[in-house]
C-alpha cells in the first residue's frame, strides 16, 4: 500500500546561539528516495511518545530543542524534544529538515 | 596512539577518588589518569561521587601542592552518539595531530587557569573534576554544548552558521562556565534565571580570554564567538558591549526596557542575558583594567552567594553583586560605583 503524503515544518531554536531556524518540506516535492526514507523512518517513530522531558538532560546547557509538525490530509501531530532525547528513527527526518533550514526572520 | 575506552570498569571510581585524593603521589596520578580517561557511565559517577562525598569547605588538592587540570579529549569522528569515542591526548601529553585536539586541550587549560590562579576554584566543581571534551561530534554540527557530567561537546560547524568551534576559547570558557553554574547558584535555565545562566557564561567566557591573552577592558573585543562564526553570523556571535548589534540576527537586549517575553529558548535566555552582560561591561569599563579582577571577582562573588538561589532573577543577582562590592571594597567605593552604574546602564533599579 503506498504511503500518505505529508508536509513537514520544524523549528530549532536553543544552542550556543540560541537563533531559531526554520524548515519545511513536502514529500510529494522530494526525490522519490529521499521521500521514501522519510516516510519510512516516519513510519517507525512512535509519536505518542516523543516527548520533551526535562528531566532527561538536567544538567545540559546550549543543547538544541526541536518543534516538528508532520501534517497529513486531516491530521496534525506536533511534537517537541531535546535533542539528546531525539528518537535514532527521526534522525533522518530531521537531517532533511535542517539541510533546508534557514534562520528564522 | 589511540584507544577506545573500556565500556565496563573494574575499579570503582570511589577507590579511585581515595587513591587520587590520599595515596602517593604516583598512586595519585595514576587514578586521575584513570578517572579522566573512563568512560561516561564512570566519569558521570565519579562526578555524583565527588559532588557528594567529598565537599570539603576548601579545595581540595587532588595531585600535590599545586592544583593543576586533569584533561581528556576524545574524538567523536562525526558520530552523534555521546558514548565517548576514540582518546586522542590526555594530560600532560604532546599536542596530537588534530588541531581540534589541541585546540579543546589548551583552551580547558586556559580556562582552568583563570578559575585557579584568579578566583581559587580547582575546577568545574572545586573539586578537581576531569576535563573531558568531544571533539568533532557530530557531521557538520553547529554546536558547542556542556552536558552538564563533565563532557564538553564540539561541532566542526557547517561553514555557513559556525565553523570548527574549538578555535574560539571565549566559546570554551563560555560552556565550562556552565559547569561552574551548575555547582553554585545551579541556575534554572529558564526566564531570567536562565538568563543569568547565560550571562555568567558569557562573561566568564570573555574572561578567560582576556586572562590568556593580558588584554584590560579597554583592550578587548567584548565579543562571544568572533573566531568562530561563519559568515551567516559574522561578525561575532554576541555582544557584551553592544548587545543586538553583534550580527545581523542578533537580536539580544540590551536594557530591561527592551527585555524580550517568549516562550522559546527557555523564555530567551540566549537573548535577555545581552542585559545583565551589558551590566558587566559597564562596570568592567567603569573600573577599568583588568576585568577579572575587581569585576570579575565581585561576579565570582555573586554566583556563591548564599542570597542567589536556583530561580533568581536580575535584581537578586545584581544586588549581590553590589554586595560583594560593598563588602570587598567598601560601600562607597569605585568598586561599588561602577556596579551601580552598570545596573542602572541596564536600566535595572537596585
């Protein structure tokens, strides 16, 4: 069965800098490959249980904190996390992401 | 030569830290050797049993009559995994062949260096903690980050936002100091408090490059992350003298008229700390000289203070600033002058 479309927007803010960045993209404007290993890392990811807990880097300074929004035809899901708590499935994900990314204006 | 670091450890570190702390002087340097060279399950022990067990109120002298850093550098070879990778030079020996290495190397060393020579602070925690740096993490990562259990991570940069973030020691000092936080007033990073946090790194970060390179007040640039931006970011990353104006994002403020209320980055830390780093510049700028001095002594001063606790906020952290002054120089000195004179430039009303 082939899988749903979806748009994808992330914001990273955090860091040494502490400048946010933004990315969007759409799968259905990817190469094929490229859309295929995002949908099926996506696949994977256990959303219910992406979550940003503070208690998880407590000590951690300048780290990066992500907002991902994966939008698919009637229905949105947003997460947001540390990157030390990144789940290893959505590494891919957002790699593509902040290949695209620019800082926010 | 180098080695990956055994995942398991046979000694425990509490027998190591004994031996550190009491055997001979060879025992003792072996230990340390073996305390700063294990793996991160280890060093993040030996921290919780450092922090805990061994709080005298002075420092403790780990290996002789002059304290000296204990330093590890590992090469992450573009890994993101925080496992530590591969040893490339631990302390005391010869610059390896990376100038990452060396870079993270000499830069703990300077760092090390002002908190000793200036403010009498053996380390991170007082204590002597290892110096542990990752080199090169992650694939063209724009970061520098403390982990908050002794490790310093560093990116290589991507060549647009940030390049090789060894190079810049303002930018070492600036996370190290995180550490130091940590072990003090422990700031909460969040709002104003996280703020602080911020600023405390900023400007201990600036002072350790000033130390290592004899440069007054009136000398130096003032500037976070010059030798480390790239050209997105040039020329610097931010500005104590002149917070907002350091690139063309920056957008920090640079009085309390002008205190930015979000809800990212922790309620602005990066960006509210541009006011009370503005405060220190005046009142390094006013008193002149040497900024780890007097300024630097009385923010020392302020982040032990046993009025500043984990959510304070400017005014608390600016009063104990003046209080140190008072109490160090006299409440009618230049000293307490030019604190007052550098809150009420941040339009903060002590």
């Amino acid at each position: 069965m082939p899988r749903e479309d979806l748009e994808l927007h992330l914001r990273r803010t955090g860091g040494l800098a502490g400048l946010p960045m933004v990315a969007s993209l759409d799968t259905r404007e990817l190469a094929a490959d490229e859309a295929e290993r995002i949908l099926e890392a996506l696949d994977h990811v256990d959303l219910a249980h992406v979550e940003d807990r503070p208690g998880a880097a407590p000590g951690a300074r300048d780290t990066f904190h992500y907002d991902l929004e994966i939008r698919r035809p009637g229905r949105t899901d947003a997460v947001r996390f540390n990157e030390r708590q990144m789940p290893p499935e959505l590494k891919p994900v957002i790699r593509s992401l902040m290949r695209r990314a620019q800082l926010a204006t | 030569m180098t080695h990956r670091c055994a995942p398991h450890c046979i000694v425990p570190p509490g027998l190591l830290l004994r031996v550190a702390a009491n055997g001979e002087r060879e025992h003792r340097d072996a230990a340390l050797r073996t305390l700063g060279l294990d793996s991160t399950f280890r060093v993040a022990r030996v921290e919780r049993v450092t922090r805990h067990a061994l709080a005298p109120a002075t420092p403790r002298l780990l290996s002789g009559p002059v304290a000296m850093p204990h330093r590890t550098i590992y090469d992450q070879q573009e890994s993101d995994a925080t496992q530590l990778g591969w040893l490339v030079r631990s302390e005391g020996q010869p610059p390896a062949d990376d100038p990452a290495v060396n870079e993270a190397y000499e830069g703990f060393g300077d760092t090390y260096k002002l908190f000793w020579e200036v403010f009498k602070r053996n380390s991170i925690d007082d204590q002597g903690m290892p110096l542990v740096g990752l080199v090169h993490y992650g694939h063209a990562y724009d970061n520098a980050f403390w982990d908050g259990m002794s490790h310093m991570f560093f990116g290589d940069g991507d060549g647009v936002l940030f390049t090789r973030l060894t190079k810049a020691i303002d930018v070492i000092g600036h996370e190290l100091a995180h550490g130091v936080t940590q072990y003090t007033a422990n700031l909460v990073y969040q709002n104003q408090s996280g703020a602080l946090n911020e600023s405390i790194s900023d400007v201990f970060g600036v002072l350790v490059e000033q130390y290592a390179k004899g440069q007054t007040a009136d000398q130096a640039s003032w500037l976070i992350g010059a030798d480390v931006v790239g050209p997105a970011l040039s020329p610097a990353l931010r500005s104590l003298k002149a917070p907002g104006d350091a690139n063309p994002h920056d957008d920090q403020p640079a009085d309390m008229d002008h205190f930015v209320v979000t809800g990212e980055d922790g309620g602005g830390v990066h960006t509210n700390s541009g006011i009370p780093n503005h405060a220190f510049y005046v009142t390094a700028t006013t008193i002149g000289g040497n900024a780890w001095e007097a300024p630097g002594i009385m923010w020392y001063d302020a982040i032990r203070d046993p009025k500043v606790h984990p959510n304070s906020d400017f005014l608390t952290f600016a009063k104990a600033t003046l209080r140190s002054a008072q109490q160090r120089f006299g409440a009618q000195s230049a000293e307490a002058d030019a604190v007052r004179a550098g809150w009420e430039a941040v339009k903060l009303e002590l």
